[in-house]
C-alpha cells in the first residue's frame, strides 16, 4: 500500500477506518463464531435465565421462611423482609424430628447406595467384558428394565414384601439394591457398562497372564479403575434416595421411624388437617418452607464439598455426551 502525504499516521483514511471496522467486527463476531462477544452474551443470557429458573424456588423459600407475621402480612414484602426470624426453622425441626429423621435418612441413603454402587459395577463389568450363554438377550432385559416404569411392578412387590413381613421396614429398600434391582438399578449398571467398555483389552490379558480370574480381575483391576464412575453412581443413588418419597411411602406407610421425605408429608398433612379444622395460621407456608430447607440443606453441603469430583465424573463417563 502506497503511503499518501499529509494524512495523519501516513496511510489513507478510508484504508485506516476499514481497519478499524475489521478489528471491532473480529472482536464482536470473532475469527470464528464461538469466540466473539456477541456468542458469548448469548451464551450468557441463556445461562443466567436457565440459572434463575432453578435458583428462584431456592430464594423464595430462604426468603419465605425467615419472615415474621409483620412481614408475611405485609403485602408490599415480597422477596426482602425487613427483619430476619428464625423462629420457623426451630418449630420445622420439632415437627419434622430432625435430628433422629435425619439420621435415617442417612443411614438409609448411604447404605442403598454403596449397595448398588458394588452390584451395579460387577453387572456391568459382566456385560461389558465376559462372555456369557444369552448375553444378547439379557442385556435387551436390562434395557427394558430400563424403560419399564416401576408402577407397573409395585403391587407384585408390595403382596411379596408383606409375606416375607418386610413392610414397615428398611429391607424393601435395601434388599433389592444388593442386587441392582429396578430403574435405578439399570441406568447404574448402563454407566458402568458404558465406562469398562472403553477400558483396553490389553488390561484383561495382562491379568489372565497373572493368573487372575474374572473375579479378582474386577477387585484387582477394574473397580480400582472406575473411581469416576463410582463418585457419579454413588452421588446420583444417595441423592436419588434421598429424595425418594414414592417407595418409602409404600412400603413404610405406618413406620414410626421414617425418613425425612415421609416427615415431611406427615407434616404437610398435620397442617393441612389444622386449616381444615378451622385454626387458620398465617406461619403454614414459612414452617413448610423451612421444613423444605432442613431437608435439601445436607445435600447442599454434600454438593458444595463433591462438586468437583462429580462434574470429573461425569465428563469421564461420557454422560455428558
């Protein structure tokens, strides 16, 4: 390009806005598309609304539950209360028994869980690496387990569980999670199918050299391995189980110690009865809500210390795919 006199800077001025226009379109739009400014708002917009959709129930009910009867009558406060009462969450606890509730919850939880993360790893290393009669036809069954809703099942269970006089306790829950039983048996076992199927032959032919069997081959070898898939299944069965209402209710209905999810029904009921009664309550929703938050608290502890492993977890599995 040939340098004009008397311009400033020495090049033509059109030639110098042309550059210019270049350079803020590249910032913008960038070199390629997902790394301009404009993608990255977009993709920042998206979040923030997918994130406030989740979040919004969680500030409601933080905001609801510290509210006093001023601030609850008060219909010009809605997300900030002018004063902070904790008052809910000491009364929540006393209906819900915590401490004990939660206990059991815990223990209930746990125990599901590090039950189904061992047979679930050792169905799913039988189907990803050995070679057993039918073995087509049985992992068209762990499909259809997979797809099959548990409704459909649920009496049959129930009339078994009362002749083995299982109702009213935890075995219902904990016996069939011994044997990677149900839907959330299947998608765990799938999970493991999916990450020793990506494992090296090599692995298995470097064991039978040593002399190792297929069970040793497991407990020597491949279970070590799969330390993301374990933190992925054991995180999503004791979050799984710690929601769950669905099968407690059925199988614990008249249990005096029950988890928190079945307290927190019997709760709802108990003021639900008060209102039909007559003895009408301003402080119903605020103690439920704060019921609500005693209960997901655990698991927000549990998630903000296993946040880190989880999401590795998850990205080694290939869940995310």
């Amino acid at each position: 390009m040939v340098r004009r006199e008397g311009v400033p800077g020495g090049w033509p001025r059109d030639d110098r806005l042309r550059a210019g226009l270049e350079a803020v379109r590249y910032r913008v739009l960038g070199v390629e598309m997902d790394k301009g400014l404009l993608f990255r708002a977009f993709v920042y917009i998206i979040l923030i609304n997918i994130a406030f959709i989740y979040i919004k129930p969680i500030l409601y009910m933080v905001t609801t539950m510290v509210k006093d009867a001023k601030n609850i009558l008060d219909p010009s406060v809605i997300w900030v209360p002018r004063s902070i009462y904790l008052g809910h969450l000491e009364e929540a606890s006393e209906m819900l028994n915590y401490g004990k509730s939660l206990l059991i919850s815990f223990s209930l939880a746990s125990s599901v869980s590090i039950l189904q993360v061992f047979s679930c790893a050792v169905a799913g290393y039988a189907f990803a690496r050995l070679d057993f009669p039918l073995k087509k036809l049985w992992t068209g069954l762990l499909l259809f387990t997979f797809i099959m809703p548990p409704q459909i099942t649920i009496l049959p269970s129930i009339i078994l569980f009362k002749e083995f006089g299982w109702l009213n306790t935890f075995l219902p829950m904990v016996v069939p999670a011994m044997f990677g039983h149900g839907l959330k048996g299947a998608l765990f076992v799938i999970i493991f199918r999916s990450f020793y199927s990506t494992l090296p032959k090599e692995l298995d032919e470097a064991a039978r050299i040593d002399g190792a069997g297929p069970f040793r081959m497991f407990i020597r070898v491949m279970f070590p391995l799969s330390r993301s898939s374990i933190i992925v299944v054991l995180l999503f069965s004791f979050v799984w189980n710690w929601n769950d209402f669905y099968f407690p209710s059925l199988y614990m209905f008249t249990a005096e110690n029950v988890p928190l999810s079945i307290t927190l029904a019997r709760m709802a009921n108990e003021l639900a009865a008060a209102e039909g009664a007559g003895e009408i309550t301003v402080y119903a929703e605020a103690l439920k809500m704060a019921a609500s938050f005693l209960i997901i608290l655990p698991l927000l502890v549990v998630y903000l210390f296993a946040q880190r492993w989880f999401i590795e977890g998850v990205e080694r599995t290939g869940l995310v795919e």
